[in-house]
C-alpha cells in the first residue's frame, strides 16, 4: 500500500496517524518454517537481514504477513548507512554485521492474522486492534509496534521531531482496507528542510554543453569545503544562462575537504567529470535525507542568496542526529 504526498497533516475523524520512518519498508511472510522478507520495490531482503529472519521464524504463530519498517541501532542514534550497507554480495560480511549491528522491524499493519486468515479487505480500523493484540502476545525485543494515535496533539508532537529517525507523518483512513498499489486512503506529510550551501562546482549537461547539476559544498569546522551533495532540478532556460554566470568562476581547486567522485557508494562514471569554481555563489535548496554527512538523494534549488556570504554555509545547517530515543514511538 503506498501513501500519497501532501502538504499537511489532514485533521478531522476518520484519521489514524502513525510515524513515518527513515528506514527501508518490509513485507514480512511467515509460513512454516519458510520465511520471505520483501522490499518495497519486490527485492529479496532476508539475505541481508537474516536476524530478523530467525525473529520472524522464532514467532509462535507459524502463518502470517506483517508490514513495517527495518532500523537500525547504533549506539545512541538510527543510522540508515548501517541498513545500506547490509545489501552486501558477500554473506560472511552481511552475518558479521547482522551480530553487530542488530535490525529491528517495526511493524505498522497486519495482513495475515495468527491463524492465517487474509485480512485486507477489512478496514484500517479493525485491522489495527488486531494487530495490537497479536504483538502483546507474541512480538519480541526486534520485532516490535510502531505507535499510533487518532490525537493530534500527540501527532503535532511527533512532527515538531521530524528529522533523523523520524521522516515525517503517515495519515491513513480508518475506513479503508488494504489495497496494494493504492494511494488514496494513506497521506505521508514531510517537514520542508534547508540548507544554504556553497556552489563548488558544476556538471555539464550527458547530451549538451549547457549546465547539468551544481554541486553543492559546506564548509566544517577546520575551514574546508566540503562536497556534500548536487542539485539538478533546471529548467532548460536556466541551464543556459547559468553557464555565462559559472564560467567567469572557473577555478581550481572548487572543494577543499571532500571532494565529488571519491570513493563512496554514490559514485558513477560521471563522476569525476566537473568543473570547481570559486567559492562565491550561494545558494538555498530543500532537501529530505542526509546521510554520513551529505544529501542522500538531490536536492531542489530554491533561490539564489547573493545576501549570504560563502563563509556563512556550515556542516552544521545538516548535522542531524537520528536519536534512538525515538524508538519510544514504538512498543
């Protein structure tokens, strides 16, 4: 079942509102001793999280779906490069990282109950008693209950923590079954975050010599500039009129910390393939995930900020600590 996006939280009866996590979405199946972990997008996933495997086989009902999230803990924060880094090819690493760095499933809905019966048709709001009594019976320490509420004061608290652990808020219709593939009884609202950051460099364009993506530099504590993402969302327009304003500015060496095309899991072909300019240009954009220190996905230019000076742009604007702490939204 998939949410649609919107710009609020949508008040009124008929809501259940949960948290929505920063983690990787899992279908859990249970039948017998066979045990299927299934990614949002339909990939295997008990190969690289075979200690929830073993949690889900140790349950005692011996039929039975769940749908939830995988987090992971390390030390006092949820870190999503732990969860990535356990889609591995070798399976002596993703088992060593499995004893060290434990997942837990947080489960939101019930799709097969305890007897293995099929439950979707029925609505949000009698599946969800059912699954709180299936885990006051039988969950374990890494298998456990994501909260939910029909308070909004209690929600409006859940978002005033977005960031880190917590990605946003899911609103579903109490009245709706479970209908993969569907959007319209599940709204998922995120909190708009920005940073403002240093125009380091730039891409051309893979097919024309016009401006492809701008790539995007803060400065950390010890002075340097550091590659910490890209931006790409131009029009064709824009695309042409920044190059005349980019090339005056070509000049050596753009980033002075982490620089793009190093080693990481971002990586491409293309990726040593930029031209440094020299830290003048500012600009805001929004963005939805940082990840070890840099935007996990692109960002979206909002403006231009000829009123910031470069200097003004720290790591600190990002420094988001996904704390453990949140783990009390789930029981």
């Amino acid at each position: 079942m998939e949410a649609r996006s919107a710009d609020a939280i949508p008040a009124g009866d008929g809501w259940l509102y949960e948290p929505k996590w920063d983690g990787f979405r899992c279908l859990a199946f249970r039948d017998g001793d066979e045990v299927f972990l299934q990614s949002k997008n339909g990939l295997p996933l008990a190969r690289y999280f075979p200690e929830i495997a073993d949690q889900i086989r140790r349950l005692k009902p011996d039929r039975f779906v769940l749908d939830g999230e995988l987090v992971i803990r390390q030390g006092s924060e949820l870190s999503f490069d732990a969860l990535q880094n356990r889609l591995h090819p070798a399976s002596s690493r993703v088992r060593k990282l499995a004893k060290e760095t434990p997942a837990t499933l947080l489960v939101f809905d019930l799709l097969v109950d305890e007897r293995g019966k099929k439950i979707t048709e029925l609505p949000l709001g009698q599946r969800r008693p059912k699954l709180e009594a299936f885990a006051r019976r039988f969950f374990s320490k890494d298998i456990r209950l994501s909260k939910a509420t029909h308070q909004r004061r209690v929600v409006d608290g859940w978002f005033s923590s977005v960031g880190g652990a917590l990605d946003g808020i899911i609103a579903k219709r109490l009245g709706r079954g479970y209908l993969s593939g569907d959007r319209n009884g599940v709204v998922k609202v995120k909190k708009l975050r920005t940073a403002d950051c240093v125009v380091g460099g730039f891409r051309y364009a893979s097919n024309a010599r016009v401006v492809g993506s701008l790539l995007l530099g803060l400065y950390d504590r010890s002075g340097k500039l550091n590659h910490v993402g890209f931006t790409s969302g131009l029009s064709a327009q824009e695309r042409k009129r920044l190059l005349s304003v980019l090339r005056p500015l070509v000049k050596g060496p753009g980033f002075t910390g982490v620089t793009p095309g190093g080693p990481s899991r971002w990586s491409t072909e293309r990726s040593d393939q930029w031209e440094p300019l020299a830290p003048k240009l500012v600009v805001e954009v929004s963005y939805d995930h940082v990840s070890d220190g840099r935007f996990r996905h692109g960002t979206r230019l909002l403006r231009f900020r000829p009123d910031k000076s470069p200097r003004q742009c720290g790591m600190d604007q990002i420094t988001v600590k996904a704390s453990a702490s949140l783990l009390r939204l789930s029981t």
